[in-house]
C-alpha cells in the first residue's frame, strides 16, 4: 500500500511541473502521469478499480469547496441556467447519441439509450479545476459551464433509477446492493428519505454546523478544526451514498448552506489540499485506466468514437450558447469546457455492466472513448485558450509592490468614469491619492493625460498593503464589479480593520450585500443621476420646481430609510415582497400628505397677503 502511494505521488512530482512549465496545465499533467505508471507501459500499477472509488472522493470535496463560494442567492440567480440550459443539454446529448447508437451501430434501444445518457454528462473535475485555474469560473462562460455541470449531477440520481427498468437481467434475482439501505421500500417511500435527508442536511448545515464550528473554534487547536470539517463532509457523503443518492450532490448543499457562515474562509484552506490530492488522484486513475492495447486494436473504431462524440456534445452545447444569447466570445470556451465525457460515466457503466444492458465489449470500448475524451479535454482548453488570445493585446503585468507609491490619507480601487469623479474632488481638496485600477487600457489612457495611476488588483493584498492600507485614513472602492467589490471588503475589514471604506454600489441588491457586510457609506451608481431626471421629469410635466425639488428629496430619504428596512429581508422573497408594496404606498401617502400640507401652507400666505 505504501509503495503504491510512493509511486503515485513521485509520478505527480515528476509529470506535473513539467506539464505546467509546458503550458499543458495540472490536470493533463496528471493525466500523462498515470498513463505512464499504468499497467500499459511502465507497469507500476494495475487494475485503477478500487483506486478509481478512493479518488471520486476528490470530486465530493471540490464541489463542497463550489458550494461554499456559492450564497443561496447566487444560486437562485442561475436556477434559469441550471434547469433550462442544463435540462436542455441532457435532453438533446442523450437524445442525439440515442439515435446515432440505435440507427447507425444498430445497437438495442436499451443499450443505445444507457449510452446516450451516460455520454451526456462531462467531466465536472475537469471542467471547474481547468476553469478555475485559468481565472475563467467567473465569467459568462464558466458560470453557464458550472450551471451544465451541476444539473447533470443531479440528472445522475434519476439516471441511477431508470437504468434497472430497462435491463435485460432479472433484479429478482439479482445480488442486492447492501450499500443501498432504502432499495427494498416502494419508490414513493424513497423520494420521501431521500427528501428528508436532504432536508436534514440542510437544517444541520444552518442550524447545528455553525455552533458546533463555532464551539471548536474557541478551543484554538487547529488539527480538531480540520478534523470536523473532514467529517462532515465524509459523513454527509456516506449518508447520501448508503440511499443512493450522489455524494457530490449532498456535500455541494452542505457547502452552498455554509457558505454564508463566518467559518467559510477556514473551511476552504481546511479542505483545499485534501481535495488537491484526491483530484490529483483521480486524474492520475483516470490515465492509468486507458487501455492502450485495446486502443490500438480498435483504433479506428475508437477515434471515430471519440470524434464522435466531442463533435456532438460541442454542436449541441454551441447551439445551446446561441439560443441562450450567450456573448460571442464566451461561446467557444462554454463549449470547449463541457465537450468530453464526464467521470460519472463510469460509475453508470459498472451499473450498466451489472445489468447486462452493455456487454464486456462494450463496456471496455465506452470506458475508453469516455478516458480519451477526458485525456483530450486539457488540450481543447489549451487551444480554445489560444483562439481567444489571439489578437489580443498581451496583458502587462500587475505593477509589483515597490512600484507603488503608499499613502496615509486615500486609497481608489478603481479609477472608471465612477472612480475619477471622487479622485478629482479629493485631490481638489489637497487629499493624497493612492489609486489602483485593472484595466490596461484604461491605465495607458489615464497615464497619457499625466495621472498617477498604478495597475493592480486591489484584492491582492500585497498590493493593498504596498498603497498604504495600514496607515491610510479612507480605503474608496469604485470597480463597477460586484462580487469583485465585495470581495476587496472582506479582505480590507479582515486584515485592516480600522481602515474607513466607502463603497460604489452596483444596484439595490449590491447595497444589501454591503449593508449585511457593515458597509454603511456606499452610493449606488445610477441612483442620483436617475432621480435627479425624475426630479426634472416632473417640472416637465407641470410642476413647479420647488415642489419637483421638495418631492426629489423626500423620495432620497425614504429611499434610504426603505434600503435599512428592507436589507434585513432580502432573500426572503415573500416578506420582501410584502415589505415592497408597504413601502411603496407608504411613500405615496407621505408625497400626498407633503403635497396638501404644501397646499395649506401656501393658501395661508396668500391670505396673509
């Protein structure tokens, strides 16, 4: 057991680095590793069976740590993605690989319909380590790629239950599943545990997770932190796997409900090296499962497979990216990130093989295809990489540390058309800037007209440190992007907690996700401008300035009076709702009152006169 670890973790040393250095990336690193320590050309290793369910475990910990970079609300903000362009996606695959399996192979509907859905799903290790470490997770492509992926995830659990209605076996007398602890009881009485654990999961995620971490925490011993954490990812995996559910699915819920927990942070250093070392193994098996000998044999048939099938999952998924209006320049990537055989293929095929709906033959052949696809999805992304640099100007970089003159009065993180607005004044009233920006573009154009404006991210801390962040007096965000804003927040509160923060605002939603982080002087982006065109709107439309000027303010304060109010009830949709409308006709009798009070007032004047 030790040399085997030895072997796989020397192969990791040697093959990864080189890999990275060549611009091949990690993931295909380890995947040339475990095909040279594989049982078809060094030998070191043989059958990956047993290694192959060990390693899995890295995908359950990498979408616990997805989970955890997810609030619930981000969630419900890709429910359309999820169910419609996910849904869509497995649909028209399966549908399409039915037909081609069934009419062209001449292969019996049950087993062109297995293969259909199996050869749907892609690989969500590859496709979000990849993502993620190209930078790309967060943009257009890569949150519609993970939306894909987490529907297909899920669409394994129905998978898992329609396989048996369409095998040829007898279940009668088949070897039941012992791992399985509901399988015996009615498939109504399923749906409900299965409901009710993830119930549960979620309940002990909010409710008894956060104290117990909490608890731990205060003791200060580390290894007992990390210990917990491990267990309670283990064990929610366990608990989905003994009713027959997916692990991934469960841990991904504990971790989209912990993550709005003040230990989230903790949680992901905690479990970020395990699953570095469990996915690094699962791509290592993942090689060394490639039968080279039945490669060669079955070339010809294999290749055209392979083909085959990256060239359907692309059309469809290309088509896909169109008809949810996807930008032009995101749909290659969104396509390329999902266009290969996923590793839940094979745990549908050690299913499919049991049931005898795929023959030992074909078994071999789809696992195969499904490995190649994976091996070959690396090098699309490299590629896909390389089209869409093309032309690019190349990205400087950031400027380093020493460059950056600190300051003890203001640091800008962003200096757009929002940024400069606040600079000028400032600089107006002899205040000492210290401005960061990421634009290149918008950098060159500043530095032409003689601004000090230094490029940088001002999430990196060593550049935020390097702008004077321990000394300065006022630390202005003004990006014009949210999750980027929020996240310079938490990392100026964490480590300089005396440095004062002003805020640009994105919209309402932004200003509560301030607001529950103790940001209390932000300014939403378009909300004065817009109601100052209100304002004017209304002397347009016969009012006489005054009371257009007297309204325009009365509106700002309960505005802003609504936005406290309200921000404790956002994302409860229902008494926000209610709140909305409260607040709404409150704002039409105070306008009312204001303007008959206005009346009085000014036909008591006249008298007077």
């Amino acid at each position: 057991m030790l040399e085997m670890a030895l072997i796989y973790l020397v192969a990791a040393i040697v093959a990864v680095p080189i890999a990275k250095r060549l611009g091949l990336g990690s993931v295909l690193g380890y995947l040339i590793a475990g095909i040279l320590i594989g049982p078809f050309v060094l030998g070191l290793v043989g059958d990956q069976t047993d290694a192959m369910h060990f390693a899995e475990f890295g995908v359950v910990m990498m979408l616990f740590l997805v989970g955890l970079e997810l609030q619930p609300a981000r969630l419900w903000k890709l429910r359309h993605s999820i169910v419609g362009l996910g849904g869509l996606q497995v649909l028209l695959t399966s549908a399409l690989f039915f037909i081609a399996v069934h009419l062209v192979l001449k292969l019996r509907w049950e087993t062109a319909l297995a293969i259909g859905l199996m050869l749907s799903l892609s690989s969500t290790a590859i496709a979000v380590q990849t993502l993620t470490e190209k930078g790309w997770i967060k943009q257009e492509a890569g949150q519609n790629a993970f939306s894909v992926l987490l529907f297909q995830d899920i669409a394994v659990i129905p998978i898992l239950a329609l396989l048996p209605l369409v095998a040829f076996s007898d279940l009668t007398n088949a070897t039941p599943n012992h791992t399985n602890l509901i399988e015996h009881y009615s498939a109504s009485i399923q749906v409900i545990v299965s409901l009710a654990i993830i119930a549960a999961i979620v309940f002990a995620g909010k409710y008894i997770a956060a104290p117990v971490f909490r608890y731990i925490a205060e003791t200060r011993i580390r290894e007992v932190f990390t210990m917990f954490a491990l267990f309670l990812v283990i064990a929610i995996a366990v608990l989905m796997q003994k009713i027959g559910l997916s692990p991934a699915l469960g841990t991904f819920l504990a971790g989209v409900v912990l993550a709005e927990s003040e230990f989230r942070r903790e949680l992901e250093v905690d479990i970020e090296p395990f699953k570095g070392l469990l996915l690094g193994l699962f791509f290592i098996t993942v090689g060394a499962s490639i039968d080279f000998p039945l490669f060669v044999s079955e070339f010809y048939n294999v290749s055209l497979f392979v083909i085959a099938l990256i060239t359907i999952k692309a059309l469809v998924l290309w088509a896909l990216a169109w008809l949810f209006k996807i930008k032009s320049k995101q749909q290659l990537l969104f396509t390329v990130a999902l266009a290969q055989g996923g590793e839940f293929a094979f745990v549908l095929l050690s299913l499919t093989s049991s049931l005898e709906i795929l023959t030992t033959e074909q078994t071999k052949l789809t696992t195969l295809v499904v490995a190649i696809s994976m091996l070959m999805a690396p090098m699309l992304m490299m590629l896909c990489e390389k089209i869409i640099n093309n032309g690019n100007s190349k990205q400087p970089k950031f400027d380093s540390p020493e460059k950056i003159e600190a300051t003890k009065n203001v640091i800008i993180a962003g200096y757009g058309r929002f940024g400069q607005v606040i600079g000028r004044l400032l600089t107006a009233q002899g205040y000492h800037l210290s401005i960061l920006d990421h634009s290149p573009n918008q950098i060159d154009l500043l530095r032409r007209f003689g601004s000090k404006v230094y490029y940088g991210d001002a999430a990196r801390g060593d550049l935020l440190e390097a702008s004077g962040a321990s000394d300065a007096q006022l630390l202005v965000i003004a990006i014009d992007d949210a999750d980027k804003i929020l996240e310079i927040v938490k990392i100026a509160q964490k480590y300089y907690p005396s440095l004062k923060i002003a805020a640009r605002a994105i919209d309402r939603r932004h200003a509560y996700q301030l607001m529950n982080l103790g940001i209390t002087t932000f300014k939403r982006e378009t909300f004065d401008s817009a109601l100052n065109l209100g304002v004017q709107a209304l002397t347009l439309l016969g009012n006489n300035e005054t009371e257009s000027q007297r309204a325009g303010k009365l509106f700002a304060e309960h505005d802003i009076e609504s936005l406290t109010t309200l921000a404790e009830l956002w994302g409860d949709d229902h008494s926000y709702g209610v709140a909305i409308k409260q607040r709404t006709e409150d704002l039409k009798q105070v306008l009312s009152k204001d303007k008959e009070a206005q009346k009085k007032l000014g036909t008591c004047k006249n008298n007077e006169t």
